[in-house]
C-alpha cells in the first residue's frame, strides 16, 4: 500500500496547486502523510454526513471538490461544524485533501466530466489557460451537440443526465429554440457571460445563475440559459476523478481501492411548483 504522501504527490500532478485562483484553498487539509492508504472516497462537500460515510466506509482518504476551510479560521473546535468534520477525520485516521479551481482548470477537469456526462463533443476550453501552449487547459468547455435540440429537448437531457436535485433544470430563452452549440462550467458560472458571448453558443449550462447577470445575458442576445443546482453540475467530476486515480493505481501497483459518494449534499431539499404567470412558457 501506498504512504499518504505518494498519493498527494500523485493527485498534485493531477490538479497541481498553484493553478488554483489566488483566493482558494487547496491541498491537505489533514493528514498524517506517512499513513498508509487502502482506500479513497470522493465526495464535492466536505461536510458531517461526507466525514461519516468516509468512517463507515474505512476510507483513509477522503478527497473533495470544495474546501472545508475557503476563509480563515482561528479555531476547529468540535463545537463548530468544520471542526467536528476535522474531529471526525483525524479520531479515524481518515485525510482530507481538497482539488478545487485547481481541478476546475485541470485537463480533464470538472467542466470535462459535466460535458462528457451530457454527451456533448468539447471543441476547447471557454476561457483558456494562458500558461497552457497546448490549448487544453482552462475554465468552463466549448461543446458541440451530437444532433441539433430544442431548449426543451435539451434542458430534458439535462435533467436525465445530471444527479436529481430538488432545484431540478431552469431555463430561460425560447423553449423551441434549436440548438446546436452549447458552453458548460461546471459550479458557479455567471461571472463568465462576457466569455460564453464571445464564444458565439446558443446555449450555456452552469450553476447558480442569478437574477441580474442573467437577465441582462439575455438582454445582449437570444443566449439559452440551462441553469442546474451547483452540486449536480460538479458530481459528474468525481466520478472522473476516481478513474483517474485507479488508472494511477494501477500503473504503480498500490491496489487503491476507490468510491465515490452518491449522498446529495445539495442544500436545498424541496421545490414547490409555483402557478404560473400566463405569459410564461413551460418546458
């Protein structure tokens, strides 16, 4: 079995660190890098019920998509709900490591395995890393459809494809609209209208879309709006990652055995359809 520390090196080279935004926290969270690892969960947040599984499963790695600690903390008191997460770590011998926006700009990376999880064809990064000469590298994906759909038919396939949450699929723009292109960020993505214009899509799938950046998008040009909740649009990535560890597994005989958490950390636990206005068309 490998030690702890030959697998961080190993998910390092994956997701290196330094390509992670200035404001992020990536990396070891806890963990004695000397340990021997037998067995990897996977999870996007690192929260109590995450930290459980991980015991029950006998992982001694847990490694997640978001951080634990994104802002400074003077304290990891069990009385604090981060703190009983490290508690819960550290009784049970278990690490945490965190690939962040440093996997967001991987290759493959989060917006890969939410595109590939859609069965769109990515013709290239939508906003490309500059230090990346192959082009490859960056946030967000430029994709194609593999046959031309409506924005019903497609915001349909979405919710088939990405894991249920009580948020579900919204849309904004003609529900007949034809679609032929399309751009994905997996997680949060307004902040990226300027790059999905210039893109010339017909369509952008992210997260957490908000009221103002998204009406004024649509207020730019006839752009379909796919909006998923934030954590179904990042799952996919896990999934990805795991494999990406086993081939990794495999090529150094450590016999990792790998798991990905399908627990819903999703926030929101319930949706009430509201009446609709008449004017408002449906999917």
């Amino acid at each position: 079995m490998p030690a702890l520390n030959d697998v961080l090196a190993a998910l390092d080279a994956l997701w290196p660190p330094e390509r992670a935004e200035q404001w992020d926290a990536v990396g070891t969270v806890c963990g004695d890098p000397d340990a021997e690892v037998s067995r990897v969960l996977f999870a996007v947040d690192p929260v109590q019920e995450v930290a459980d599984e991980a015991v029950r499963l006998g992982a001694d790695l847990l490694i997640t998509h978001h951080p634990l600690y994104l802002r400074g903390t003077t304290t990891v008191a069990a009385s604090t709900f981060k703190g009983r997460v490290v508690h819960t770590l550290i009784k049970n011998d278990i690490a945490l490591h965190v690939a962040h926006t440093n996997a967001d700009r991987a290759d493959p990376g989060v917006s890969d395995a939410l595109a590939s999880a859609l069965g769109l064809r990515i013709t290239g990064p939508l906003v490309p890393d500059p230090a990346d000469p192959a082009g490859r590298r960056g946030l967000g994906r430029v994709c194609e459809l593999d046959r031309p759909q409506t924005l019903r038919e497609f915001a349909e396939r979405a919710a088939e494809a990405l894991p249920a949450t009580a948020q579900g699929i919204r849309a904004a723009g003609d529900p007949d609209r034809v679609l032929r292109t399309v751009a994905v960020c997996g997680g949060s993505g307004d902040s990226l209208f300027a790059e999905v214009r210039a893109a010339g899509v017909d369509a952008y799938l992210t997260a957490d879309l908000r009221h103002h950046p998204s009406s004024e998008a649509r207020e730019h040009s006839d752009l379909a709006l796919v909006d998923a909740a934030h954590w179904a649009t990042e799952w996919p990535w896990t999934e990805q990652a795991a494999a990406q560890l086993d081939e990794i597994s495999d090529r150094n005989g450590w016999g990792l055995r790998t798991h990905v958490s399908r627990t819903v950390t999703d926030p929101w636990t319930a949706h009430a359809q509201a009446h609709a206005p008449a004017h408002a068309a449906s999917l």
